[in-house]
C-alpha cells in the first residue's frame, strides 16, 4: 500500500476565482461593523499615514483702526493605520470536495465571510486578540474618556433606558462629536422592547422598529456585530455610539488564496492534528490585510485628548 500519495494540484480544488473573491469581499464588508461604518482608506502598503488636526485656529479683535493683528496656529501630527493579516485555512477531506456537487466555495464562502468579520470586528471593538499595531479598542477607549453610562441608572421619570443613552449621546457632544452610529450585543433588542415610560407606554425614542428588530436608534443605524462575542457582566460594554467618520478601516489586499496539499497543521503547542498529504486532505487557506484607526481630531468643546474619544459605551448593570 503506498504512502506517498498526493492531490494533483491542477484535479483537485481550484484557487479562488477573481468573481468569488469580489462576491466573497462585498458580504464581508457587509456583515463586518468596521468594513461597514468606517471610513474606507485603500492602503497602497504595510503602513498608511494619516494627519490628524491637533491645534485649532483663534481669531482675535485687533481693536481700533490701528490695532496690532494676533497670530494663531493649526497643528496636524500624524496617525497611522498598520495592515495586519488575518487569516483562516479550512482543511476538507479530498473525497468530501470530490463529492460536493458544483464549487466548493459555495460551502466555504459563509464560514469564511462570518470567520473574518467577527475577528475583526472582536479586535476593534474590544481589543480580542488586537495586534499591538492597532489603536485601543472602542470600549476600552470610550471608557478611559469617560464617556459611560450604565443601563438602569435613569429612572423612569428621568426617561430609563433612553435616559442612560442620552447620558453617553451628551458625554460625545460635550466632547465636540455627534452620534451617527451605534452597535450593540442581540440582548438589546429585547430591553428596548421592555423600555416604558412611568405610564407603562413604549418609549417614543425607540418606535423606528422594523418588527421588533431595531435597525435605527434615534434614527440613527443600529447593528448587532459579532454575535455571541459582547461579555455580559457588570460594566461590559452592551452598545457602542460613536461618530463613524472620526474612525478609518484601512484594506491592503484583497483576499489571497492559496491550496495547501502537502502542509502540516499544527496546534498553538506544535502537536499535529492535520498532516494533508497522509491523511487525503487538502487546506484552503484565505488570507486578509487590513488595519484601522480613529483620528479623534481635536474640536473646541474638548482640546484635551485624554479626556475626549469620538465614541462612548452603555454598559451592564
């Protein structure tokens, strides 16, 4: 019996064709919150660099007709968005893509697409598995400038549910941003419904309903990323409201795919649990570069960075 077997590169699965890969990038870029409310910076390498405003101009009275004109300054410093890669290689027995009736990718595509998109929207929204390369999560960062608020803090007469949101919306405008913007864990969905004024009626606030499912808080888009991911705890984030063009998502390349026939997959500890060429196997590994940063420009209302983020958190009780 031989032991030596291997797939023909050319008779077994082919690489990702070029309308896949753009089929495959568009529902991505959809069912990502990052891909899709961000600002879109196609990035030409590892590193793109950004100018943020950091100094804002003031004008001033000269007084008289012979008054002496003050000068003033507008600072930019740099920000930069670094391109790391994410990657997912999906091991499938040879004789189960020989029996899959059409293209594989039919089958892949939607682990794929929901794979990268939770990944990605993990690392950005609370730091999970975060290059160090990448600014600090939104959570993270809307709560070091204190812009947070706990659901249960408001009354009903001081407007519940809508009263602890309206707490965050006032902290981004004291900090000179408006909302456009919101993401939030599943589990909010049903606290909205459950939201009743002190004469037990549904809050007006949060009546733009598309049968029960919330697509719009204050009439702004509400999506609910990364399911199964937001921690539930007291003081964990449940939603995130932010201004989307103070943040940027960077794209390197698009999907790169490669078939893997003679490889071996290894655990974090080096133990094998796949070896392809002895085991009938092949690997389609898919490969993404991408990168993100939030300018958090300087504004009037609030010169100092510390103390200012273009995005705030409602937090478990």
């Amino acid at each position: 019996m031989p032991y030596n077997n291997v797939i023909d590169r050319s008779g077994a699965v082919a690489l990702m064709p070029e309308d896949v890969s753009m089929k495959l990038m568009q529902e991505v870029k959809s069912a990502s919150l990052a891909l899709t409310a961000f600002v879109d910076v196609q990035m030409v390498r590892g590193q793109t660099r950004t100018p943020v405003i950091s100094a804002l101009p003031i004008a001033y009275f000269p007084g008289g007709d012979t008054g002496i004109s003050g000068t003033t300054q507008m600072d930019w410093k740099n920000k930069y968005i670094n391109a790391e890669t994410l990657e997912c290689i999906v091991p499938i027995p040879e004789s189960v893509a020989e029996d899959i009736d059409g293209n594989v990718w039919d089958r892949v595509e939607p682990s794929v697409k929901k794979a990268i998109a939770r990944t990605l929207d993990a690392a950005v929204i609370f730091g999970t598995g975060a290059p160090e390369t990448w600014a600090e999560s939104i959570v993270a960062s809307a709560k070091a400038a204190g812009n947070e608020a706990k659901i249960g803090t408001a009354s009903a007469a001081e407007g519940g549910l809508a009263g602890d949101i309206d707490v965050v919306l006032e902290k981004l405008e004291e900090d000179g941003f408006d909302y456009d913007y919101a993401a939030a864990y599943v589990g909010l969905k049903s606290k909205i419904r459950k939201a009743r004024n002190t004469l037990g009626d549904q809050l007006a606030d949060f009546s733009n309903d598309r049968a029960g499912g919330f697509s719009s808080l204050y009439d702004q888009p509400l999506v609910f990323p990364a399911r199964g991911m937001w921690p539930t705890g007291s003081g964990e984030a449940a939603a995130i409201l932010f201004e989307r063009e103070q943040f940027a998502v960077g794209l390197r390349t698009d999907f790169d795919t490669k078939l893997l026939d003679q490889a071996v997959i290894q655990d974090n500890e080096g133990k094998t649990i796949f070896n392809l060429a002895m085991q009938d196997m092949i690997a389609l590994r898919i490969r993404f570069r991408c990168g993100w940063q939030v300018s958090n420009q300087v504004t009037y209302d609030q010169p100092t960075e510390a103390s200012r983020y273009p995005a705030g958190v409602v937090t478990h009780t």
